[in-house]
C-alpha cells in the first residue's frame, strides 16, 4: 500500500501542468481551510488520481482538483467535513468573504437603504441569495452558504456547501462525490463572477465587498480580480465534469 501511495505521488510531481498564474501568485500554506482557487499544487503529503489529489487530515479531506483554464492551469480545493453521523458536507471556502454584504442586509441601519438593496440584489447576486437563503433555512441538500468553523482553527468562515448523504467523510471518491464537488466549484466560480457586478446602488456596496475580498483571500483572488474573463473557462469545464 505504501509502494502504490509514493508511485501515485510520483506521478503526480512528473505531472506539471503549465500554470496561467505568475509565480508571484503565492499558494496559501496547508493547514488550515483554503480559498477555493489556488495558483498551482500545495505542497504536502497527497495521494492521486488523474487530475485529482487527495488528502485526509483531523477534521477534514482536502482535494484540489486541476482547472485547465484555456492559457494554463489552475488548481480548484474542494472540502470534504464530516456531517451529522454518516453524511459528508462537501464544501468550498471563501474565507470572510460575503460577510460585509451579509452585515449590510441584517445588521440595523438605513431601514430605506435596507430595502433597495434586498429588491435590487436579487437581479444582480442571483445566486447569492439562493445559497444565502438555504443557508438560513439549511436546505443543504442543495447549495448553501454557511458560516462554519475550519476544523484546523476553530475560526468561522464563509463556506458554499452541499452534503452528500449516507457518505461518511474518508469514502472512496466515486463519481456522485466527485459530481458533487465539481458542483459545488462550478457554483464557486459563479459567485465569484456575480461579485464582479456592480450594484449601481451606492459605490460603497461593491467598495466593501471587493475590499474585503482583496484582503482575506491571497494573491489567487487578486489574480482573478484582474483576469475575470478566463472564469468562462472554468465554467465551461464545470459543465464537462457534471454531464
């Protein structure tokens, strides 16, 4: 077993794909629960399997999973978190992301201000407010945006989930756990386009978001920032991964 695990690793170090980010883009370190685009491969002790490596840590399983945009590669993490008693929540992270806009819709303030924002939300975060929402309710059967603790810290953070029932976290990935987890990305890449839209309410609504963003989320976020249009790729290569 331990043969076939250094024979996987090996073949995942002679794959290298051509990576689209600079090398300035900087990985996040392991450890502890990742934003959910990374520039390239993290280092660490993961198994492989074709463009999917895996590894089981205390308290959660992290894959990262190659996203060929059509310049170069970039690398997807998809997590893996024991839920209720034989489920597993299959989730990205964001970080403290969506926290401002979420403060602007419950916290106390403008009651008028409020009430433009809840109608005109709905036109350009679609998405947002379905996760939002089923995340209020937790419909997790479906996509829901959670605030969770990172098992590696115990500090809360933006998670958009889904769980797959009847699966306990260290199961063999097949290919219900692996459609699964390519939705959730797929969904990911999304929200992460609709917070590119402008609210065309009052430049403070996307001045806070996107602020918040630059600073929790590392250089991949930036990178993105500034090359949003290479996302249709990854969108289009979701759509592979789930038909």
């Amino acid at each position: 077993m331990e043969s076939n695990r250094l024979i996987e690793m090996d073949r995942a170090v002679a794959h290298e794909p051509n990576w689209v980010m600079p090398s300035t883009a900087e990985v996040e370190p392991p450890g502890e629960m990742r934003f959910f685009v990374q520039p390239r491969w993290a280092s660490g002790d993961f198994s492989a399997a074709g463009p999917t490596r895996r590894r089981d840590l205390p308290g959660f399983t992290e894959l990262e999973i190659e996203l060929p945009f059509e310049a170069g590669s970039a690398v997807g993490v998809v997590y893996l978190l024991p839920y209720e008693e034989s489920s597993t929540m299959v989730a990205t992270c964001f970080n403290a992301f969506f926290q401002p806009l979420r403060r602007l819709l419950y916290e106390p303030g403008n009651d008028r201000r409020t009430a433009r924002l809840w109608q005109r939300l709905p036109q350009v975060r679609p998405l947002f407010m379905t996760v939002n929402e089923n995340g209020l309710h937790f419909r997790l059967n479906d996509l829901a945006l959670l605030q969770h603790p990172d098992p590696s810290t115990g500090v809360k953070k933006n998670l958009i989930v889904s769980v797959e029932r009847g699966r306990s976290r260290g199961a063999e990935l097949d290919d219900a756990l692996v459609n699964r987890g390519a939705g959730v990305l797929g969904a990911s890449v999304q929200l992460f386009e609709e917070a590119l839209n402008p609210f065309d309410l009052e430049s403070i609504y996307r001045g806070v978001e996107v602020m918040d963003l630059l600073s929790v989320t590392g250089s991949a976020a930036k990178w993105l920032l500034k090359n949003a249009g290479d996302l249709g790729d990854v969108l289009s290569l979701i759509d592979e991964l789930t038909d």
